[in-house]
C-alpha cells in the first residue's frame, strides 16, 4: 500500500468487532513501530502498557471519554468495543517533558495498526487518576495517551469542511464525517 493510501485510510475509528481478538505479538509488533520512531534528543522516555484481553479492555474502557462533539453518544455499545489498547506513558526518571513523542510513536502505530487490517482512536480525555488506580499504573509515569484498537465496523468519510465548521458528525446510515480543510487553506506563500 502506498503511502498516501495508508494515511488516507487510517482515520479515528470508535467502534470495531469486539469479537475481533488481537493477538499480544501484534500490539507487540505495532509498539516496535513506536520504538523505531524519531525521538527528541534521542532520550526515548515512552513505555507502553498493552492491554488485549477482555478482561484488561474492560478496565481500561472506563477511563475512556469518546467523540466530544458527538455529545448524544457514550462511547461505543458492548460488543463493539475495542478489542486492545496501548496505554503510552512517559517516564518522568528519564524526562520531565515529552515533546511530541507520543504524537510520533502513536501515529507509527496506527499507520501499522491500518496496515495489519485494524483500526483506532488515539485518546488524549482520559480519566488518569481513575485508570492509574484501575491498571496500577505507578506515578512515575505520566498517562499521555491511550490507542484503542480493533477491527473496525464503521465507515470513515472524510469532507470538505464547511463554513469553518471542524466537528466530526455521524449521519443517519451511522457513516462518521470527518471535515477536513482544504490544502490551499493550509499552505502560506509568502
């Protein structure tokens, strides 16, 4: 798959097959994807928590706040629920700050996650203090982001935006909208 093909298809995805397990060797192989991303002043300061049985998904679901601008949805109905998640931590004994780390290892791992056939959300509203007591996640780390994975039941369609108006929305078939702004819009000349 190129790679224009693998951006364009790894989208938000909130709502997989909960059927659908993850095997731990490829959330394993996703955070070796992570691992080989760039660093800032190469001090690698990020560790990963990977959850993937039912037992561990339910515990970490709770902790998960979904789509803020769908403001009518909870987050996704039993059974289809993410099937796995990466909790990406910073550890704050080898840096106080974390840059934007997180954002490059998490991106690394959703491009592989599309290219395995999974899908996923990355999650920065998280309830910490609630999944710090629930997984026992020691204070050492800081909670920065949590991937929910699985194989995903939705369809992502990506818009024009339209009169500046950025709220992702689902329409009556349930198909996620995703405006996006134009590159003419982006790019400055000056």
């Amino acid at each position: 798959m190129k790679l224009k093909d693998l951006v364009l298809k790894t989208r938000s995805y909130r709502r997989f097959d909960e059927s659908h397990s993850i095997e731990y060797k490829t959330l394993e192989g996703l955070v070796e994807l992570a691992r080989l991303s760039a660093s800032g002043a190469n001090r690698q300061p990020l560790k990963y928590v990977i959850c993937n049985s039912p037992g561990d998904c339910a515990r970490v679901y709770p902790s998960v706040v979904w789509a803020a601008y769908l403001k009518e949805w909870n987050g996704p109905e039993p059974g289809e629920r993410p099937s796995g998640y990466i909790i990406i931590l910073g550890d704050k004994s080898i840096s106080e700050s974390f840059g934007v780390d997180h954002g490059i290892a998490a991106q690394s791992i959703m491009l592989g996650a599309t290219e395995t056939g999974l899908g996923g959300c990355m999650i920065a509203s998280i309830k910490r203090e609630q999944l710090r007591a629930e997984i026992k996640i020691p204070e050492k780390y800081e909670i920065l982001l949590i991937l929910a994975l699985g194989k995903p039941v939705e369809n992502v369609i990506i818009d024009e935006i339209n009169d500046g108006d950025v709220k992702y929305w689902r329409d009556k078939n349930q198909n996620h909208h995703v405006p996006k702004r134009p590159l003419s819009e982006l790019i400055i000349k000056l």
